[in-house]
C-alpha cells in the first residue's frame, strides 16, 4: 500500500548554494546579499531556493561530510551582525579583497576563527543570557560538538587516536575534558548560537518574500566527526572503534572497481533498538533549519552497499544489505506530519529498489542531461510524472551549456532539436545562453509538480562555473556569483516561464 507523504504545488524554484552568494568576505554568507537574492528569484516568480548543507564541512570543503550533522558551517556567520561586539573598524577589517569567482576557504576559515574569537572576548551579559538559552534548548547535541571540537583542536587527530577514556566517552574522562576546556567549549557555543541567530532571521525574511528553503541531507556522515564519536553504538565499528565496513557503490561500466566513498556504515539494528532516535532527531532538526528537505541517495534506505574495511581501493569485495525501509520512514513521517521531502534516486536503482520508491508516494528526481545519453530513461521530459522535481542539472553536474559543449555533435543536435531550438543563439564555437532558454523552456513545460534550475544555467554559463565533480579531491564547492552579474539575469524570461506554466503559485504555505 502506497504512503503519500506531502507533495509540492506546481511551482519552480532555483538552485545556489550559501557559498556561492556574493558578500564581502570571500565567501557567501549569511549577509544582506541573502535578502537581495531571494529578492531577484521572488521577483521573478520562483518560489524555492534550494541550497546544499549549511552544516559543518569536511575534507575538500565539501559540504557532505562534514564532522557534524547537527552544527552550522561557521564560515556562514556574517561579522557584520554579532551584535555589537565588533567595532565598525573591525568589520571593515574583514572584508576580503582577492577576486570575487571563488569562494577563498583559507581566508574564510582564518578570517571567521579570528573574528570570531574576538567577539567572544567581549560577550555581554545580554548576549551570554541568550547563548545559554540556546545551549539549553540545543543540549541534545551541542554540548558534544563544542567539547569534540575543543579535544580535536587540541589532539589535531583522529577522535579513535585520542587517549582511551575520550576515545571510549569514559564518564570521568569527559567531566575532566569539560573542566579542561571549558573556556573552549564556551567559545564553539557561542559559534553555533550565532549561527543558528543569524540562519533563523535571514530565512524568515527568505520566507516573508514568499520564497520556500529546500536544505539538503546527506545519507551518510564522516567517521570523523562527532556524530560517530557520541553514537558509536549505534554505527558498525569493532572493539577498537574501527570501520568494520564502509560505504560506496558497486562496479558499473562508468567504474570497475566501484566506488569507495569511505563513511563508515550504520548500525541499523541497534538504531532500530531505540526506534531511530539518532535519525530522528537529525531530520526533525534540519526540519527546523527549512522548509523542505531533499534526502540524498535516498536509495539506501532500502538497501545498502557495504564494503569491508580492509578494501579502500575497490568495491568489488560489497555486498546489499537491507536499510531501515519503513521502519525509519513511519515514524519521520509521525514526528513531521506537514513536511515536505524529495527522495535523491539518482545512480543504480535496480528494480526492487524502484518498486519500493515508488510505494512510499515521495518526490524524485529527474535531471534534463540524463535524459540523453541513449539509453530509455525516465529522466527525458516527455516522460516526467507529476510527482517528480525536474533539474536541468544538480551540484554534481557540469553546467548545462558545459554538458552540451562536452556531447558529441550528433548528440547536441538532437538536444537542441528536441528542445526546439535553431539557429540564432548559436556563437562562434557552438551553442550559447540562449540555448540554456529553450531547455528551461522544455523544463518549465514539462508535468512536473517542481522544477529547480541552478543559477549558472540560467545566466547560460559554462563549465568553468561547475560546482563539484565527484571523485576529484580539489577544486570543487568554489563557485561564487558576484554581485554585478547576479543582477544580469533575465528577469522578464523567467517571470514568464512561470506565469505562462503555472508556477508562480506553491512556496511557503500561510
């Protein structure tokens, strides 16, 4: 029997990641640029921004393993709204001066620790009265992630290298740790309840403008973080808090070997013990932060690829194992009743693994470039049902004009055919912006209830402005939009694409 859950009203929406805005501080933040931007996209009909997780980052910047599935990416907090802890001088003192294209990580994370720190020095009884109300109200997960964060500044290692009684959460070791190093658990304290301060005002002015925020969760989270070194019962590790398993993908004709991503897995039958409290607790949180959520590889809610631990260089040696199916998903479905979801079914997805997306009523996803790659697919328009969220591209794609630019040319005309597009908008060396026009136009057609469009495919750029390529360790998550050519989009296209199709209703509901 199929569970409906919530389903999204015919709308469109538009794909940017909080990097990527324009700001004065070398990477978008949670400054006014926030407002101007959910200004341009309600002005032009959208009513969904979605973005991807404004959780902590990890290795390579990325955005989806980061140490912590509760806290927020600190390099988000504006200096220019901490309260008046900082002097006008010192903001101005902030300010980055490099090019504005990138996101710079290194000034970023240099520039929010200092100035950060700074305004700390000088917490106000006011502020410390509403920090500690923060810290009551978040305790269920805050107070681990600032004293991990103090013994991993400390140990700079592995959490599974520190001394046994933190590494194994030894009672007396951790009320020693807390004493140690209370002015630092004090400090990533006040981090989080400035972000979350700041994250909650610049969304509900999002939402006042009538723009929904679809955040982003990814299925899996780092071994090293705090989420495995406060949960270890609840993931599959041996006496000594080792992976016994990780995760990844089986071989395919894309990669021999599979893939390795290297997370370790969960322990479902353990979570299972406590009716998922872990996992519940993490998507009532996000939940709180937005207004819709898309769950990544969704699939391994079904079944799951594990991989031992001995075999980091290749997925040969994986095997399926069942995920939390149902008994996860019911009781999502109990604690967030009006939530909307959409469920990432991108990749493999064998048949059984299809049936059993289909018969829990979510949203998938469909992706215009996968649509032509040969083979019958789901993912060309004509075939889109209603329950389905339509991108022309996602953060893992190359930009639309840069896949085309990449297809071979029988390929490309045969896209650009189907798209109903000839002749003028041709430049010098292939096809141009305006060809990005008429596949948003295909989109926007199409049957599906939601369709979001990254921004670059919208203003028609290239592959220089790609957000992440899988599997490739450096470069990625460093798209930035300034300002100036933010405001060169076409506002009267768009306005009506969604008038003439229907959707410029959905978004927030009143």
């Amino acid at each position: 029997m199929q569970r409906k859950f919530n389903q999204f009203d015919r709308a469109a929406g538009v794909l940017l990641n909080i990097s990527s805005l324009p700001s004065e501080y070398g990477i978008g933040c949670f400054s006014r640029d926030v407002n101007a931007f959910a200004d341009l996209i309600a002005d032009m009909g959208f009513r969904y921004w979605q973005i991807l997780p404004i959780t902590t980052i990890g290795m390579g910047n990325s955005p989806y393993s980061g140490i912590s599935s509760f806290a927020g990416n600190r390099l988000y907090i504006c200096p220019n709204d901490l309260e008046g802890l900082l002097s006008d001088e010192e903001v101005a003192a902030c300010k980055y001066h490099g090019e504005p294209y990138r996101t710079d990580y290194e000034f970023a994370k240099l520039n929010t620790g200092r100035y950060l720190r700074l305004a700390f020095s000088r917490i106000t009884p006011e502020v410390r009265a509403r920090m500690d109300a923060f810290r009551r109200e978040n305790a269920d997960w805050v107070e681990d992630y600032a004293l991990f964060m103090a013994l991993a500044a400390d140990y700079s290692t592995a959490w599974w290298k520190w001394e046994d009684g933190l590494k194994f959460r030894r009672p007396d070791a951790l009320e020693k740790a807390r004493a140690q190093y209370a002015e630092d658990i004090d400090f990533y304290v006040f981090e989080q309840y400035q972000f979350f301060r700041q994250w909650t005002r610049l969304k509900s002015e999002v939402n006042r403008r009538g723009v929904s925020v679809i955040g982003d969760l990814p299925f899996y989270v780092a071994t090293d973080s705090v989420d495995v070194w406060a949960n270890a019962d609840k993931f599959q590790l041996d006496e000594k808090l080792l992976p016994k398993a990780i995760a990844g993908v089986p071989p395919d004709l894309f990669a021999a070997n599979g893939q390795v991503w290297g997370n370790c897995l969960y322990d479902f039958e353990a979570m299972k013990a406590d009716d998922y409290s872990w996992w519940r607790r993490r998507i009532s949180h996000c939940l709180k932060m937005y207004d819709a959520l898309r769950l990544d590889h969704f699939r391994a809610f079904y079944n799951y690829f594990s991989i031992p631990a001995c075999d980091y260089n290749t997925a040969k040696n994986g095997h399926w194992e069942p995920g939390p199916a149902d008994s996860l998903l019911d009781l999502v479905r109990h604690d967030n009743p009006d939530a909307l979801f959409i469920a990432e079914d991108l990749g493999l997805i064998d048949e059984d693994c299809r049936r059993y997306i289909d018969s829990t009523g979510l949203p998938t996803m469909r992706v215009f470039q996968f649509g032509f790659d040969g083979t019958p697919s789901g993912h060309i328009p004509f075939r889109y049902e209603v329950n389905t969220v339509a991108y022309s591209g996602t953060h893992d794609n190359n930009t639309t004009l840069g896949w085309l630019y990449e297809l071979n040319e029988g390929a490309r005309d045969y896209v650009l055919k189907y798209c109903g597009f000839t002749g003028a908008g041709w430049g010098a060396g292939g096809p141009d912006s305006k060809s990005m026009h008429a596949i948003i136009k295909v989109l926007m057609m199409s049957s599906s209830s939601l369709v979001v469009l990254p921004f670059q495919d919208m203003l028609g750029y290239g592959g220089d402005t790609r957000m992440n390529i899988p599997g490739v360790p450096e470069g990625n998550w460093e798209y930035r939009l300034p300002y100036h050519l933010m405001a060169t989009v076409d506002r009267d296209f768009f306005l009506d694409l969604n008038k003439t199709y229907g959707r410029i209703g959905g978004g927030v509901r009143r």
